[in-house]
C-alpha cells in the first residue's frame, strides 16, 4: 500500500502563492462624451474591450451620431482608457472613479 | 443645457479650433493625441517643445497643438527644424509631417538629416498618396495599389522607409500604424530622449482617398485590416518589410532600431572646443 505524503504547507511554498480576492478591486471608469466634437468614425464602440459603447440617435450640430455608454452596462466600464487613446477628435475621455 | 465638459488634453490643445479639419476616420488626430500624451508624460519643460511641419493634410497638426509651432514651406520642414536645432540646442524640435511632404518633395533634406544624425524626432505620418490634393499617387504607394492617377493600379516600386533611414545610420527607427495608439505614445517619449535621429513611421488610414479606391469603405475597414495584418517583429529583416494592401505580405511594425552614433550637436560642441583650445 502507498501512503502519500500530503503536506499542504508545502505546495503553497512551492507553488504560486493564491490572491486574496478581498484585496482587490476592479477599476470602475465613467465615460465623457463631448458629443459636438465626434465625427462618428466608429473607432470607439469598435475597440472598446468591453463592449460598453454603442452608436446612440442623437445627431450632433454636424450631422453624425456621437457615441452613447449602453443601457445597463454603466458598470462595466474599467477604466482602460482605449476609447480615450483611440477617438481621433478628442471626443471621449474616462475617469476613473476612486470611492475608498 | 449642456453641461461643459473639458477633455484633459486641452491644455495642450488650442481647443477653440476643434473640431479640426481631418476627415470622419482619419489618423491624424490618434498622431496629436499620441504627441500631447508623450509630453504631458515627458519631464522635457513644456516650453522647450517646438513642432515644425511642411504642407499637407499632416502638416496642419501643429496648428492643434498649443505648442511652439512653425507651417514652413512644402517638403522643408527638416532645413527649418535643423536650423531651429543647431542655434538653440537645448529645444526639444519634432517634426510631424506626411510621406508626400517628407519623402517625395522633401525627399534629399530627410535623407541628409540622417545622414548627419541631426538631433530631431521625425514622426512621418503614411497615408500612401496625396491626401490633400485629392489622392494623386506618390512614392510610398504600394505596387498594386491604385490611386485617383493610377486607377488600373500601380506598377512603380515603393519606397521602404524604415529600410532607407535604418541604411542611412538613424538613431531610432520604429513603425507603427494608428492602431497602436500605446505603442507610439511610447515610441515618441523613448525617441525625444535619444540624441540623434529618430524616425517614427505612423501608418494611417485615408478614408476618402486611397481607402475609397482600395476597397476600404470607411476608416474602420482600413484599421481592422491594420488589426488583422500587423505583426509585431522587432528584429525584422527590413529589406522585406514592403507594404502591399494584398494581404500576402504582414504588415511589420516595431522598433527596428536603437544604435549609439554621436550626434551632430555633440561633434559639433566637440569640434567648436577643440578649435578654441588651438592658439
């Protein structure tokens, strides 16, 4: 018969030490939109690694579609900045919300 | 009533110009961003900065930016910025400007700040033809590609521009397209830090021109080709890093390039000391 030798203390020595999850938070982000600056080019509801923005029914003074945050995912939001990085009429920008 | 927002670039903008002038999907406006980006980052004072530019759609760029900024002649914005160099050292000196502008026109004055290692950041912007004018072909269009002058495509050979300015001894070669928006924001904070000639390679999409020819409908189709087709290689062969819109060929970005050559303020200094100790 074979024993295992089962030491808990030392496959957490060995191994990767696990994350406390009560130590983290994750990044919570409001969207701005300056709606009279877009120019509806799409970049930022394309790229958006969440999939917060989609193209809203507002037409702004030049005759295009600005981007709106979507219904229910106002949350989603963490704060990457790529909407940010990627809208090239300075259109966009995100804030990040600190509540400690 | 509309509540005023500010976007946190304004600072470094003159905003009452916005919105600017650049087409629905045009890169330009991903180039300003990544340059107000780099030196709000950069420890260079923000008076220090100075952004020169010749002609052409790129070239009304500095005009957004709310920095020392010079619109010089066509294809001359190099001569401008060497000379702004070369009196006043301590001046961080960009240049931003198109392919049209800096290689075709331009094309002898780029080729001899490389030559020398002048100490500038060129930052040239591809959109492959003339953008401004209505997109005639250039010497950056792909073989194959077609243009408004060249609509059963090209047959000239294009030019490869990390290759000509890596063969000329540059400090720093980078491509990247508009896409990665990190990436160049990076680049551009690394390349001002370098003495010596830096070149940045910017691929950017032209929607109303070469895409309407090329079978990219709008600026979107043109960046996920770009999201689809770059490769991120930065130990690449650049003799093989021709562009071609066929899909055949990746489209290869990175840093190619980062070698240590005195630069030409430095010998320079050198060279006015040692001539003073001589009686």
């Amino acid at each position: 018969m074979i024993t295992i030798d089962f030491d808990s203390e030392k496959i957490y020595k060995t191994g990767r030490t696990p994350i406390n999850l009560q130590n983290f938070r994750k990044p919570l982000g409001r969207v701005h939109i300056i709606a009279e600056r877009c120019k509806e080019c799409g970049y930022c509801w394309t790229y958006c690694p969440k999939e917060v923005l989609e193209k809203s029914d507002y037409v702004n003074k030049n005759g295009y579609h600005p981007p709106r945050v979507k219904k229910g995912r106002e949350n989603d939001c963490v704060a990457c900045g790529m909407c940010e990085a990627i809208c090239p009429d300075f259109a966009i920008f995100v804030e990040e919300i600190k509540n400690e | 009533m509309v509540e005023e927002i500010v976007h946190p670039k304004d600072a470094y903008l003159r905003s009452d110009r916005f919105p600017h002038i650049w087409c629905p999907g045009c890169g330009l406006g991903i180039v300003l961003k990544s340059y107000v980006d780099a030196i709000s980052k950069l420890d260079i004072p923000y008076n220090n900065h100075v952004l020169v530019s010749g002609i052409g759609c790129t070239a009304r760029l500095p005009g957004y930016a709310n920095v020392d900024s010079y619109h010089t002649t066509h294809g001359r914005a190099i001569p401008f910025a060497t000379g702004l160099k070369i009196v006043n050292p301590e001046l961080q000196v960009t240049v931003i400007s198109g392919d049209g502008d800096l290689f075709n026109i331009g094309g002898n004055h780029i080729i001899h700040a490389a030559r020398r290692n002048m100490d500038l950041l060129v930052v040239c912007v591809n959109n492959f033809n003339y953008g401004m004018t209505g997109g005639q072909h250039g010497a950056t269009t792909p073989e194959g590609a077609r243009t408004s002058t060249t609509p059963y495509g090209n047959i000239e050979h294009s030019f490869n521009l990390p290759y000509i300015m890596s063969s000329l001894g540059a400090s720093y070669v980078a491509r990247w397209t508009s896409l990665h928006v990190r990436q160049l924001t990076r680049s551009i904070m690394k390349a001002m830090k370098i003495r010596g000639f830096s070149f940045i390679e910017v691929i950017s999409p032209c929607p109303p021109n070469f895409g309407k020819y090329n079978r990219f409908s709008d600026g979107l189709s043109q960046m996920q080709f770009f999201y689809e087709n770059s490769v991120l290689d930065n130990n690449a062969d650049l003799s093989e890093a021709y562009i071609d819109f066929t899909g055949k060929r990746p489209l290869i970005v990175g840093e190619f390039v980062h070698r240590i050559r005195p630069s030409y303020i430095d010998l320079e200094k050198e060279l006015i000391r040692k001539a003073m100790e001589e009686p």
